[in-house]
C-alpha cells in the first residue's frame, strides 16, 4: 500500500479506528498526518504511536468539532499551509447510541435531542469535512492520485429496530460517499466508504454499556469482534495508489452480514 511521502488528514484520530489509521498511514511511509479530534486526551499517546512507527512521519494533532463548518474548513486550509499538499483522508469521527435499552416500540424514546447531536457528529460532520477536503483538493497540482475514505457502519446495511439515529446517519454517509464520488471522480478526486462491524474501541462502550449482555448476543450470531487495525488496512489501501481504480465503493469490514 504506497503512501509514501504523502500527507493526510484524519478527523476522530484520538482514538480507535482514527488511530489505527493515523499509525498504518506512518507505518506505510506517510510524510504528513494531520490528526483531528474533539478530545485531544488521545493526542499523547498518539504522538508516541507515531514516532514509534515511523520518526520521520510529522504529526501535527488539533482539537476540532466536526459540527463546526467553518472550523472544519480552517483545519483543511491550515493542513495544506503546513504541509504544502493533501493527498488523503478519513472521515472517522463519529457518535454511537446505546444498543438494546429502549422499550418497544423503541421510536418513542428516540429523542429530538439525540436525533440532533448524532447526526450533527456522523453526517453533517462527514458533510463538512468532505466538502473542505474536496475544495482543497481540487485547487492542488493535477496528476496525483487524492482519496478520501468516509467512515459508515454494518449498520448502514442492516435494518434492526433500534438506534435510529445512529443508523440513519451511517446510511446518509454512505449514500453521500457513493453520490459525491461521481461528482469528484473527473477531478481526480476518489471518494469510497468503510463500514465496519463491531470493532474494540472507545465506542464500543458506549454501544453496549447499558446492556453487557449486547455482546454475548453478538458472539452467538459468530459476529467477531474485530481490532481498529483491522478496519484500518482497508482505509489506507483505499487512501493509497494501490486503489487508484476504485471509486464510489462502500466495502464492509467484518461479520454482520448478510
């Protein structure tokens, strides 16, 4: 997977899948990554997974609500003032809901407010982001091969009667992903989707933390919990030239399916 000398934006790097990603991309010979994160509580540990992997990767971190347009589009002008180019990035940043601790019919407890702040996070926020990406992008030197990987979920492909909002915006960003793809591909701009099943992160807690009987559950159907590094070796394929001929993919990573 060649990303060498290549620089990168990552948003939900603190952590997780936005971690693993940042370090595979050092790992794989990135000259720039550009980490952003709501929390910058993950950005140390990150600092020294990073120097570990590869000493010559520069990692520049930033504390961002993807929520915020206009902060978002700052970020992406001030990663290509610093590092001279943009030549990727993943949009991981994202808010889970609680599985299975609502009563049925469970559309009655799905609040306006928690309806509001996921879809803020998973699809306004990816909405943002992928715009100021593309903007930049477009305006860089022609002829490089430039990516961008939005994060989904299994749940984006599936259609169980709970978190509603978390699975309507995970459908959005990958509707969107495939949608806006199109739009950039004659620009030299490819856009594809991850949706991973249930993988150990921070999040997972927050999925199944009202309900530990969740992931038990989970095992009995054969649904394997997978590492972040998992779901990070298929982002950074589609981030480097080995993937230069697919666009407008939204590809699942683990069991869930069919």
């Amino acid at each position: 997977m060649n990303v060498d000398g290549k620089v990168f934006a990552i948003t939900g790097a603190g952590s997780g899948m936005g971690a693993a990603i940042c370090r595979l991309l050092a790992e794989r010979g990135a000259s720039g990554i550009a980490a952003a994160d709501v929390s910058p509580k993950g950005f140390d540990a990150l600092k020294q997974s990073i120097q570990k992997a590869n000493p010559k990767t520069k990692l520049h971190t930033t504390t961002l609500d993807v929520t915020k347009s206009g902060a978002v589009a700052d970020w992406i002008q001030t990663v290509v003032e610093a590092f001279g180019d943009l030549h990727g990035a993943a949009n991981v940043a994202g808010l889970p809901q609680a599985v299975g601790v609502r009563t049925a019919p469970n559309i009655l407890e799905e609040t306006d407010e928690a309806w509001h702040r996921v879809m803020g996070v998973n699809i306004n926020g990816v909405f943002y982001s992928t715009r100021a990406e593309v903007r930049a992008m477009k305006d860089l030197p022609a002829g490089t091969d430039r990516a961008i990987v939005n994060i989904s979920s299994m749940a984006s492909l599936k259609h169980d009667p709970d978190i509603y909002a978390y699975r309507t915006s995970k459908v959005a960003v990958a509707h969107f992903s495939q949608s806006v793809a199109k739009d950039t591909q004659p620009f030299g701009i490819r856009i594809n989707c991850v949706s991973p099943g249930s993988t150990q992160t921070p999040m997972m807690q927050q999925f199944v933390g009202g309900n530990p009987e969740q992931l038990e559950d989970w095992k009995r159907r054969g649904w394997q919990m997978m590492d972040p590094d998992d779901v990070a070796r298929v982002v950074v394929w589609l981030l480097s030239e080995d993937s230069r001929s697919v666009f407008g993919a939204n590809i699942n990573v683990g069991a869930a399916l069919p």
